[in-house]
C-alpha cells in the first residue's frame, strides 16, 4: 500500500465524496404500490476505483379520489337517479383516458357492476390493459313535493304495493284503538 502524506481535504484520501445528485427515472406503465427499479451504475461508488453500484428506487403509489385499483384491474362507483335505474340511461363514467357513454338497461339495481374492457391499467411490458369496473349506486331523492309524492303513491298502487299514508300521531292511533 501507499501512505498519502497530503491526503485531500475534500475527500481524505478514500478517493470518493458524498454528495447528493438529481437523476432522472422513467417509470413504466403499469407498475404496482412496492415496485423496484433498478438503475445501473447510479449507486455507491466503486471501491478502489471499481465501477459504481446500482441504485434501487422503491414505488410507493398515492390513492386516487375516483379509483381503486386491484392488480390492473380498476374499480369506480358513479350514482345514478332513480328513473334512470328504472327507465335505463346512458351515463357518463369517467376513466383513466377520460369519460366514456355507459349504458345502463332499465330495471338496474343498486350496487350492479358492468365491465369495460380494457380500461382499467397498462400491464407491464405492453400486453394490454386490465378492465374498469363500474358499480353504480342508486340516489333515493330525499326531498319531493307534493306532486311527486302523489305520483310515487300511484306508480306504488299501479304495481300492487302496499302505500303507507301520513304517520298517524300517537294520539289518533289511540282514538282509533279505543273507538273514539
């Protein structure tokens, strides 16, 4: 070996100094929450003037607002009206390339899911793209006036249900119990 009498004063003789460097990494369609990368000759310096090592970087995905992923699969609920679930509509779903016309047949029910192929993410490497499903959650309207309620009671009576007037006060349901 050699002793260094005037060893650098940046580096102190080991021949290499820590520092922090910006690199830039393309990162493939379809990678999945805890993917690595490997970029070669990124990392540590070599040792006696050997080669850098490879630097790894680990993925850590962040959650969307709209989405939810399984595996390349994704998953979305968009709401419906009620006369759209009952009548059938055509509705806009969003996607990860943007919105698309979904039609939803008559007699839909809450909580139905339909498929749209090859929607969903790029699969690594380029073969294709998983699927987007789609559950479509029925809205109740929660205020009506008096005109849709009258409507509602003679859509329930058309098709047989049993219709529930105005809740009767503890007092009337007393009177009507006691004859009076």
């Amino acid at each position: 070996g050699k002793i260094i009498e005037k060893p650098c004063h940046v580096c102190r003789g080991t021949g290499t100094v820590r520092g922090r460097h910006k690199i830039q990494v393309t990162i493939p369609k379809g990678v999945d929450n805890g993917s690595r990368l490997r970029v070669s000759g990124k990392g540590e310096a070599g040792t006696r003037g050997g080669p850098s090592g490879d630097l790894y970087v680990y993925l850590f995905i962040k959650e969307h607002t709209l989405f939810t992923r399984e595996g390349y699969d994704v998953l979305c609920e968009v709401p419906i009206s009620f006369v759209q679930a009952t009548l059938g509509a055509e509705v806009d779903v969003p996607t990860l390339d943007g919105k698309v016309k979904l039609t939803v047949p008559e007699g839909t029910q809450s909580g139905t899911v339909f498929r749209l192929r090859e929607k969903g993410v790029p699969r690594l490497h380029g073969r294709g793209r998983g699927d987007q499903h789609v559950r479509v959650k029925v809205i109740t309207p929660q205020k009506l006036n008096d005109k849709q309620k009258e409507l509602l009671r003679e859509f329930a009576v058309a098709g047989g249900d049993q219709v529930y007037g105005e809740e009767k006060s503890w007092f009337k349901k007393m009177k009507d119990v006691f004859g009076g």
